[in-house]
C-alpha cells in the first residue's frame, strides 16, 4: 500500500475507532510528505509519519496493483489510559489492535514497535509497523504529542511520557 493511500486507510481507520474523536492527514513540508494526527477521546493528541510503502524497485508512474489475503486475525483492544493519561506504548498497543481489527484484505501483520523490546534492547522510538501481502512494508513512527490543552507539539521524536 503506498504511502498516501496508507495515510488515507489510517485516517479512515482510526477515525472509527471508539477512543478516538478525530483522524486527519497531516504533513510537515517535504520533511514529512503523509502523517496523520490523532486526537484521542482523551483530548491527546498524536501525530504519526507515515514512510515506507512499495515494494523496492517499483515504478509509482504505473496503477497501485494491490495484492489480497485473509486479513489478520482479530486481535482485543487494549485500554488506551494508563493512570488517567495516554503513553506512548498505550497508543502503540491501541493503534496496532485498530488496524489489526480492520479487516483488510491487504494487510498481512500489525505491529507495535516496542513489542519485542526488553530491557536490554528496549525500542529506538515508538511506532506501528505494517506488513502486507504483497510483501511491501509500511512504517507509522510517532513523531510529535500533545497532552490535552496544550498548546504545543512535542519536539519531533522527543514525545512526552504521557500526553
């Protein structure tokens, strides 16, 4: 699934979910050409890159050809508040069992970033990683939060512990 076609997937994706009040496209220039912002029921807000896509070697002139399979398993939703506020790994464990749950054809796996880590190799930087079908990787590296009310975004990749 190529990028501005995952971006548009994840909006309306996330958009549905129950712990989220609303899901846009988001873009930082040409640092970051597709994102999408998340503001959580909670009033959070989270702002997610999203790289990756095609299959190396693929020509983007030519029509998307997208290859199908049975959709992952469904998976149950985490709860997205620890102690009263969001963290980075609630909202990965929350946002990679949305897009698990969402039945498309195409997507082979969903991951947390953070899922394999331990303390002696704990995660670089939370995210959601994508894999399809088709064999191509996408990749939803979380890039700036906001607690609710602030009127600030984090500094890219230094998130807040809770937002």
């Amino acid at each position: 699934m190529r990028p501005q076609r995952l971006m548009e997937f994840v909006v309306d994706t996330l958009g549905k979910a129950p712990e989220v009040q609303r899901a846009e496209a988001w873009q930082e220039g040409a640092t970051r050409p597709c994102g999408v912002h998340v503001t959580f029921a909670t009033g959070s807000e989270l702002w997610l890159a999203v790289t990756g896509g095609g299959l190396p070697g693929e020509d983007y002139d030519k029509p998307e050809v997208p290859v199908t399979d049975a959709p992952p398993a469904e998976v149950p939703v985490p709860d997205l508040l620890q102690g009263g506020k969001v963290t980075p790994i609630t909202a990965e464990n929350y946002l990679t069992a949305v897009l698990t749950n969402s039945g498309s054809h195409e997507i082979k796996r969903v991951y947390a970033y953070s899922a394999g880590a331990t303390p002696t190799s704990p995660t670089a930087h939370p995210g959601v990683g994508l894999e399809f079908h088709s064999g191509a990787k996408s990749f939803l590296p979380f890039v700036h939060t906001a607690g609710r009310g602030q009127n600030r975004k984090s500094n890219a990749f230094h998130l807040d512990k809770e937002f």
